[in-house]
C-alpha cells in the first residue's frame, strides 16, 4: 500500500560497494532499504531505487534476501535490533527503580525522536496489520530484553515499596511506547491542528512531561 509520506529521492551510498565484502554490501543495502521503505511503504518502495543507489543489483540484492519483502523484514528485525542493542546499553539494573524507569522513558523519547525511519517502518506495517512482521523468526526474541528490564526494575520497586504493585510490565512497555510514539508519528498533524508551533519531536518540555507522567502512575 502506497503511503502518504513522500521522500525528495533514495539517497545515495556515500562510497561504491565492495562486491567482495558481503557484509558490508548488506550493511549499505539495509541502510537505504531503510530510507526507502520508510519513506514510501512496502509497496512504494522500489528495488531498482535500492539497487542504483548502493551501486549494487538486484540480483544481488534478491541473492542476499530473497525478495523484496525479504528485505523488508530483514530492515524490520534490523530496527528493532539497533533499537534494543542501545536499549541495553542503559544499564538499568545499576539505578534505583524509579531512575531506572526514568532513564528508560528518557532513552526512549530520544530514541524515537533520532530515528524517524523507525517510526515510519512501524506505521508502515502496522498498516500492513503487522503480516511481515509475523513471518520474522527472530522478532519475538528481539523484544523479550525490553519486558524483562521493566519486569526487573518494576519488580525491584515493588520490593523497595516505591512501585504500587499488581502493574502489568507489558502494559508499561505499551504506556511508554504510546506517549513517546505518538510524540513523533502525529507531530505534524498535532502542531497544525493545535497551531502548536512550539510543539516539536524533541521537545524538553515533553519529554519531561511524557517521564512524569509515565513514574506517577507507577510510583505508589
């Protein structure tokens, strides 16, 4: 399905691929894979913009991932990878349950506000009802770090009487992931409706606000 979103052109690798490095072929043809489908949807996207831009084929891009929508997945689970690697990185466990919950909200505010692409893919598949997503094999263990560290940091506040119990961890994931996702997908129409020009992805104020929000209704 082709999206609303329109892109002023694929951009260009910044270097000619190396045919005898796979690995690296197949980073610079996930990189503007990335561009492309974000900007344009599974359906909008097209390989021979993929191919010309990466200096590759689409021979090779079809011997690497099999298909188009092979690529997809692949840009899909590679998100979502580099999402939870930095997630990781956050080193929870080392703060004390409401700092942890806070840096967690904060890292995901800024994470969704740095990588608009990221946005862009969800809303894409989501639009697709998450059918490619659904055929990835490695998705599901991709995300299960990302309940455990709320699982963990929730549980430790219960123990210590800061976190009111009986919470779902899953439901704080989602209570983040909507404030910190809307703040981006819905900028645009937000700031025109509300004439809110202060209103902007980055914004301090609401990240602030989207971080309080998120610890009052956990705190006890």
């Amino acid at each position: 399905m082709n999206q609303s979103v329109h892109s002023a052109g694929t951009p260009k690798a910044p270097a000619k691929a190396r045919t005898n490095d796979p690995a690296r072929t197949m980073a610079g043809i996930l990189a503007v894979a990335t561009k492309e489908f974000a900007a344009k949807g599974l359906s909008g996207a097209r390989i021979d913009a993929i191919a010309e831009a990466t200096h590759t084929s689409k021979r090779m891009i079809y011997y690497y991932y099999g298909s188009k929508e092979g690529l997809y997945v692949a840009v899909l689970e590679d998100q979502y990878r580099r999402m939870r690697q930095i997630e990781a990185k956050q080193h929870l466990e080392d703060l004390e349950p409401e700092a942890a919950l806070r840096r967690l909200v904060e890292f995901t505010f800024d994470h969704h506000a740095d990588h608009e692409d990221y946005i862009r893919l969800v809303m894409n598949e989501n639009i697709e009802q998450g059918a490619y997503l659904a055929q990835s094999k490695t998705i599901q263990e991709l995300n299960v770090p990302a309940i455990q560290a709320i699982r963990q940091l929730y549980d430790r506040g219960v123990q210590q009487g800061v976190f009111r119990p009986g919470l779902d961890p899953v439901d704080i994931h989602a209570s983040i992931s909507a404030l910190t996702f809307f703040n981006v997908s819905n900028r645009h129409t937000f700031g025109l409706i509300f004439k809110d020009k202060a209103h902007n992805a980055q914004s301090a104020a609401r990240r602030a606000s989207i971080t309080e929000m998120v610890v009052r209704f956990v705190r006890k």
